[in-house]
C-alpha cells in the first residue's frame, strides 16, 4: 500500500470511531431523557390520582355537610310546627 492509501484507511478508521462516539454519546442522553419523562409521566399519574381523591373527598364531606344541614333543619321544624310537650298530634 502507498502512504496515501494508509492515511485514507487511517482517515476513515478516525471517522468510523468519531461516527461511532457521537452515536454512543447521542443514545446515552436520549436514554437519560427517556428516563426522565417516564419518571414525569409517573409523576403526573401520581398527582392526577391524587387530585382525583381530593376531589372526590371534597365531594363526600359537602354530600355529608347537606345532609346534616337537612337533619337540623328537620328538627327545628318539627319542634317549631310540631305539637308542644303533653300535646297530641292531630292526624
């Protein structure tokens, strides 16, 4: 082989091993980022379950809330319009 030969044999070996670093270097921050937006899609799962509970929490104590409401106001109608104490009640 001539000198020119062996530099271009040479040449493409360091192109080869620059080609194949830029490679490793490109898959080892796309993995990194893959990782992390798994890890933020987790999270965000994670939130949004949470959120769902809070608001459906939030919708049992109101259920609950009324409810009582409803009973206190069951009872001071009844001791309003209802027969007094030894009264009978007209039906």
């Amino acid at each position: 082989m001539s000198e020119t030969q062996d530099r271009r044999a040479q040449d493409v070996g360091q192109d080869e091993a620059w080609a194949g670093n830029i490679k490793r270097t490109y898959d080892a921050y796309q993995d990194l980022e893959l990782q992390l937006a798994r890890r933020s899609l987790d999270h965000y799962a994670r939130i949004c379950v949470i959120a769902e509970r809070v608001l459906s929490n939030g919708v049992n104590v109101d259920n609950i809330a009324n409810l009582q409401a409803i009973a206190h106001r069951d009872i001071a109608i009844d001791s309003t319009w209802g027969p007094g104490p030894g009264e009978e009640n007209i039906d």
